[in-house]
C-alpha cells in the first residue's frame, strides 16, 4: 500500500490491531535495508486478535486508506517498492485477499482497475529502527495515507 510509516499509523489504530512492524518483503536479497531493497516492497507486518477483528475486515480497510488503482506509486513515493501487494501465508488468506479484491473492483469505488497484487510471502525483513513507529516519534511526518471518504467494501449494498 505504499510507504510504511502511513500504513502502520493507520492500521495500528484499527480495533483488534495488537502489533505493527514495518519491514520489506518479496524481493531480490537477503537482509534487505532502505538503501538496498531491490524487488521489496515497503511491507506491514500487522498482529491482530481474530476475535476482534479479521482479515477480512483489515482488507477491508486497507483498500479504504490507499489508492489501490496506483501502479508502483502512493503520493509522491514511486517505484515498485511502493506497490499495492497483498502478501499471503496460506491458501485461506489468499482466497480471502481474492474475494476483497473482487468486492472492491465491483463496488466502482475507485475509478481504475485495482492494480493490487497477490504475492506469497516468503520472508518478512525488520525495516530499520527509525522506521518502526516513524509517526508516532515524528508526528509532522510525512504520509500519503488517509482514510477516503467511501463506506466499507463489506457492507450490503
């Protein structure tokens, strides 16, 4: 979904969220770094209660805080570290990931073709330090994440 920073303000406020941590992943090298990421995208690694929230309902609101129609790009961030990728550990959060993309291309939400890509997740790296909790030490930081003013792709039409 883009940039990390903006992601884990965003996400770390959801009910049920109980842990966030910025990373990369589904790229080229091992112990990949800001400066050396080749293929990653800056990823979200997010903990949460399922009796409190699910996937589902994440989904939901991860296509409500960013463009998934961008290729490569959220705000002024380009390149396909910043792409809209689902990362998915097993065949249930794929199917999951599937049936939201599918939900939110028919709702018309958005007027391009949902670009998001479905990647399986192979390993998750640790972003550095300063990333982690970025806007929370640097609350004037930049983001391109915001929530957009469109209800829920869950809700009955």
């Amino acid at each position: 979904g883009g940039c990390f920073w903006g992601m884990e303000e965003l996400f770390r406020q959801q009910p049920g969220v109980l842990d966030t941590e910025c990373g990369y992943t589904g790229g080229e090298n091992e112990y990949p770094t800001y400066q050396n990421h080749p293929g990653h995208a800056e990823a979200l690694k997010i903990v949460f209660d399922p009796n409190q929230t699910s996937l589902r309902q994440l989904l939901d609101f991860f296509f409500r805080m960013h463009d998934p129609t961008f290729l490569n790009r959220q705000g002024f961030d380009i390149g396909s570290s910043y792409r809209s990728a689902i990362f998915y550990r097993d065949d249930e959060q794929k199917k999951v990931a599937e049936e939201m993309i599918v939900l939110v291309e028919k709702s018309g939400a958005w007027k391009g073709p949902i670009v998001t890509t479905l990647e399986e997740l192979t390993r998750f790296w640790v972003a550095e330090d300063y990333h982690q909790d970025y806007l929370k030490k640097k609350p004037d930081g930049y983001t391109c994440h915001f929530i957009r003013p469109m209800k829920s792709f869950l809700e009955e039409k």
